[in-house]
C-alpha cells in the first residue's frame, strides 16, 4: 500500500511539483490549499505524513501544526521561505518534525519524509495535552508546567523533555527515543544530554530529585512519567 502525503501549499506551481515529484516515488498525494481546507481534510482522513507551507491565504502553516499536534502523531514536515532561526525553533516546538528552507531539492525533500517516517518509531499517544500527576501539571497546549500551583521556568528544551514524556505518560520512552524526538535523529549516541536534562529537569520539579516521584528511571531502558 502507498504511504499517503498531504500537501499543503497554496503556490500552485510548487504544489504541482511536489505532486508530480511525490507521485513518482510512489506516494499517494493529496493537497490542500489552505489552513481550512488542510484541516476539514485531517477531519476525513489521515495521511502518513503532512508537506506544510506556512504563508497559507487563510492563516499561518504554524497553526496547522498546532492544530494536528493537539490529535495526532503524524509526521509534518515543513517548507517555507523563512530563515531564521526563531522561527524554525517555534515550529519545531510546536511539533514540527523536521524543516526546509525554500528553494529546496525534491531530492533533499524527499530524503527528510524518509527520516520522518523512519524515525518516526511507534506512535506518540494522541490528543494529550494535559498531564496531571499529584502536584504536577503540566499542560502541552499553553506550556506551562506547575508544581503545587506555582508555575516553573523551563528551558525549550527541558520542556520538549517533559512533553514527550508526557505525551507517552505512564508509559517507559527509550533513551533512543527520547534522544530523537528531543534532539534529533543524529543524537542517538548522545546519552549524556539525556543524563544532564534530567537531572535538571528533576531539580525543578521534583520534591526530592534523589528519590523522584514522578520522573522514574527504568534502567537500562528509558525513562517514565509517573501517572495515576
Ligand atoms: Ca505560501
């Protein structure tokens, strides 16, 4: 079976080169012009993967990723002509999977959908956006993460910990995984930012960090979130 691409791009000339280019590697394509038109299609049926332009007439390609993240685990994968970094950091945040600057390759295009895909491992559980746990909350869609009611600062990446955790609450995340979906998939040896991160992590969150409560470590395995 053909794995599913939904394009959503309103310059018609680049949607019918991904078209064209998509369909000849075999991908079934599907496109949309629009944030709305994009959306009311999610709605019908779900593609395996999302090709997002983010100057969109109705709306910004950033809402879309939104959007998906609150119900889906889908890869998307996003094209613009923006550069700068920030923004490319805000997508990624907003769960983004990956990112390219136009003008782009179809060739590079298509060698990140395979790395989306691939390391796309299982799928993240769908539509939680809030984790409470005893004196955790931390809630996906605002960001913000309290601890008995007092809000606590953390660092885009500590947070981008915390939500995957979340995302798979009660539910061991492997290092690998956690590695990829975190940092990227050219840090799966990078075990060491995942010992730091945690650390940090627990010392912001957790009454006492040598006994944690809710970051459980699973030896040799992952990490947990704690959940009721
Ligand atoms: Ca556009």
């Amino acid at each position: 079976m053909s794995l599913r691409v939904l394009v959503v791009e309103d310059d018609r000339q680049i949607r019918a080169l991904l078209q064209s280019s998509l369909g000849v590697e075999g991908f079934e394509v599907q496109t949309a012009v629009s944030v709305s038109e994009a959306a009311a299609m999610l709605q019908h049926s779900l593609p395996d993967i999302v090709v997002l332009d983010l100057g969109l007439p109705d709306g910004d390609g950033i809402d879309l990723v939104k959007q998906i993240r609150r119900q889906h685990s889908l890869p998307i994968l996003v094209v613009s002509a923006r550069h700068q970094e920030s923004e490319k950091v805000k997508l990624l945040d907003a769960g983004a999977d990956d990112y390219l600057t136009k003008p782009f390759s179809v060739v590079e295009l298509l060698a990140r959908i395979r790395v989306s895909l691939r390391h796309r491992g299982t799928a993240l559980a769908p539509a939680t956006t809030l984790h409470e746990f005893e004196d955790l909350r931390v809630d996906l869609e605002t960001r913000l993460v309290t601890v008995k009611g007092a809000p606590i600062h953390l660092t885009p990446t500590e947070f981008k910990l915390l939500a995957r955790l979340a995302r798979s609450a009660g539910k061991v995340v492997t290092h690998r995984q956690l590695l990829v979906d975190v940092w990227g998939p050219e840090f799966t040896g990078y075990s060491h930012y995942l010992r730091l991160y945690m650390g940090q992590l627990r010392a912001k969150i957790e009454a006492d960090p040598a006994e944690p409560c809710h970051l459980l470590t699973e030896t040799g395995v992952g990490y947990r979130l704690a959940a009721g």
